[in-house]
C-alpha cells in the first residue's frame, strides 16, 4: 500500500522535484502509520467508554444488615437521630478507582463521618474482595451539603479488581430538623485497572421523610417560597404536580421509583415566578407506562430541594 502511494506521487511530480517527493514519501507513511495504529486500538479507548459504562451506584438505609438491602425509604426520623447510610457499587468490571459525590439537604442533616467499611456488620470494602489492598480513603465535606469521597486499589493487579455488587463507603449523618427530603448523587467516576474512566449516570435516590408538610407553620423559612404537591394521589393514570416560584429560577423535576432509580424527567429548564402545574402521565424515560406502586417526585430550584412521595394504582 506504501509503495503505491510512493510510485503515484513519484510519477506525477515533476523532475527535479526531489525534496517535494521526499517530502510526500514522509507524509504518506506518516499517515499510514497512524492507520495501523488506529486499527490496533481498542473499541474501550476509541469510543471512550470504559467496562463500567453500565455500571451503577446505590444507596441503602439498612446498613445494619449485611449486604446491599435496597432499601431506599424509611420512616420518619426524630431531630437528633443518627441515621446510617450504605454506598455501593454495582455491575462493577474490573474496578481500580472510584470517586463520587454525595448531596444533601444541610438543613435537614448533619454530616458527622465516613467510613470504607462497615463498622456494625464488618462488611469490607468491595476493593478489598479479591485480596487487593486499598488506599487514600478521601473525604471532603467542605462545600456545604455536599460530601466527596474517593478510594483505591493500590497498584495495578488486574486479578484484585473487583467484579460485581459491594460496599463502597459508609456514612453517618444526624437529623437536624423535621424537613423531609432526599439523598442524592452528584458527580460519579468509576476507572478501571487501566486508568479508563467511565461517568457513572445510573445512580439512585434515597427518602429521609419528615414529620412536617411544606404548609406548616412551623416549616423553615427558605421552605416558604415553594409549596410543592400532586394531584389526585393516588392517581390513574396520571397527576398533576403543582408548585410555586416566588422568583424566576432553573428548575428540575424527577421521578423515581421505590428502588431510587430515575423513572423520568418532567422538567430541566428556567421557569419564571408563579404557579405550575406539571403532568405526569404514569411512564418512563422511554414513555412506556410504569408498574403500579409507590414512587417519588423530586423538585430542585436554587437552594430549595424536596421530594414528595406519590402512589398509582391501576
């Protein structure tokens, strides 16, 4: 292939044109390189996507039970009580690094620590599993309402990378108010043994409920600004949920199931003060209708974050 390319360029350049052909003979093989080289790259690092595109991140409110639970809903908590939350990892491929973000609502919570393993069950860190040893356990809890964590194997073993589901990180929080809201995930990065980074988009929701409505009296003044509900609940096959801007702000409204996982986004755009009503028809991110149960709708505007259950019944 290089000789022909050599021969064309030689044939129709003109005489005397030594240094051109040179010149184009260094091109071509340049180029030719590069082609055999692309080819020998693999579809992970072409594509940009890593073993852990699939891959997920959940919370579990029964961190007294060892294991993964799913259980992503309790009942309501009293101020000063300690609640103790479980992160894992799931469908995890060769998994070497991972880092995340974890959001909360401040006003509600209290971060107190974080630990890589369980301290009640002793359930060890997934990146422990197949005898690996993990290091730089990183917490930062500076920005407010918002907690970074981040762990690694220590080197490059590809049969101590963990496969599967496990325990990632550990948290303890306390109960500052009577403010119902919700656990969330920020940012999200699984890498492999390789340094291949995938951004984690399947991640879950847990429900800290409160004791209180967003009509109290008694509720917390940033909380006045927005008053937030459904109707009918329950409902089939669809509800309106109504809420209230005191000013024009970016807003976003999600739907989740009981497992915490997305069902659909309703909105994710500026709106301007006033009242809205937003429709849910009872389907998912692929307008397919949903199961009948319980689920979950969360509202974001600045500063103001609440989640509201609902229920269809069909």
């Amino acid at each position: 292939m290089l000789a022909s390319i050599r021969n064309f360029f030689i044939f129709f350049l003109p005489n005397g044109g030594e240094k051109m052909k040179k010149l184009i003979i260094l091109l071509c093989l340049f180029v030719v390189t590069a082609l055999l080289i692309a080819q020998t790259v693999p579809d992970t690092f072409r594509n940009e996507r890593g073993p852990n595109e699939n891959a997920g991140i959940r919370f579990d409110l029964d961190a007294t039970t060892y294991g993964n639970q799913n259980d992503t809903t309790m009942s309501a908590p009293a101020v000063g009580d300690y609640i103790r939350v479980d992160v894992y990892a799931i469908n995890v491929h060769n998994l070497d690094t991972y880092e995340f973000e974890v959001l909360y609502n401040q006003n509600q919570l209290d971060y107190i620590t974080a630990t890589a393993t369980n301290p009640i069950t002793y359930e060890q860190n997934i990146l422990t599993t197949n005898g690996g040893t993990a290091l730089g356990w990183m917490i930062d809890s500076s920005t407010s309402g918002v907690l970074s964590l981040a762990y690694t194997l220590a080197g490059t073993d590809t049969l101590e990378a963990p496969e599967g589901e496990g325990l990632i990180a550990d948290i303890l929080f306390q109960v500052l108010s009577t403010i119902g809201d919700s656990l969330t995930f920020g940012d999200v990065y699984f890498y492999d043994s390789f340094g291949v980074m995938d951004i984690i988009t399947d991640k879950g929701i847990a429900i800290i409920p409160g004791s209180v409505s967003v009509d109290n009296s008694e509720f917390d003044s940033i909380f006045k600004e927005i008053k937030l509900g459904n109707y009918p609940n329950p409902f089939n096959p669809t509800t309106n949920i109504a809420f209230s801007l005191s000013e024009a702000n970016h807003v976003t409204l999600e739907v989740y199931n009981i497992k915490g996982q997305k069902v659909k986004k309703l909105v994710d755009e500026t709106l301007p003060a006033g009242n809205h009503t937003i429709i849910w028809n009872g389907t998912d991110l692929n307008n397919k209708p949903v199961a009948s149960g319980i689920y979950f709708y969360k509202l974001k505007s600045g500063k103001f974050v609440s989640t509201k259950k609902m229920v269809l019944i069909k």
